[in-house]
C-alpha cells in the first residue's frame, strides 16, 4: 500500500475535511489570489481565513508570497498529488470487487440464474 508519508497526508486530510479550505483549494485552482479574495465568498474575518490559509500552508496545499502589504496564495499541488496516488490503491481495490461481481453476474445470467 501507498503509505510512505502518513504525517503528510493525515495534514492533507485534516485541511481538507474543512468545506471552507476545500473551497479556497478550488479557488486556487483557477488562479492565484490574494488572501482578501479567498476570504470574500465566507462571512468572515481577514484573520480567520488567514488561519484556514496556514492550515492549508501547512499541509502543503498553498504557498504564499508577500509583495508589500499583499499575500498571495498559489496552488501547491505536489501533496494534492500524494493523496490521488493513495486514493488510486483504493480506486484499484474497488474496480476489481466490482469486476468480480460483473463476472459472477454475466455467469448467472449466462445460466439463466437468479442473482438472489
């Protein structure tokens, strides 16, 4: 199995079980944006997004550079790509049971068999 950084994806899970962090993430994938702009579509202070952007920051998911008094937020998708590779073991996992299933369902049908 696909474990080889558990500390990297327990924080990656972690910013994204927040619905607020998997909407900024969304954001960032169009376009760099400034902290004011991730922080406009929530009813929220300045300094509550800034701490879901550490949190994000943290995990790996973004990265910030400060031109003046401005944040920029970016994308990071290196550890987005981790939790894909450890969700494709499971992706494999499930295509099989479902294959397997086909081939039992095909044989009863093949049969003239009940499913149940």
């Amino acid at each position: 199995m696909v474990e080889q950084n558990s500390e990297r994806l327990d924080s990656v899970f972690h910013a994204l079980a927040d619905p607020t962090r998997r909407e900024m993430i969304r954001q960032l994938a169009d376009r760099e944006r400034t902290v004011s702009e991730l922080a406009a579509p929530f009813d929220m202070s300045l300094a509550a997004a800034s701490k879901h952007i550490k949190v994000l920051e943290g995990a790996g998911l973004l990265s910030r550079t400060v031109r003046g008094r401005t944040h920029l937020c970016r994308l990071d998708a290196e550890s987005l790509a981790s939790v894909y590779e450890w969700i494709g073991f499971y992706e494999r996992f499930w295509t099989k049971q479902f294959d397997a299933l086909e081939r039992v369902l095909r044989e009863q049908d093949r049969k003239g068999g009940d499913a149940t």
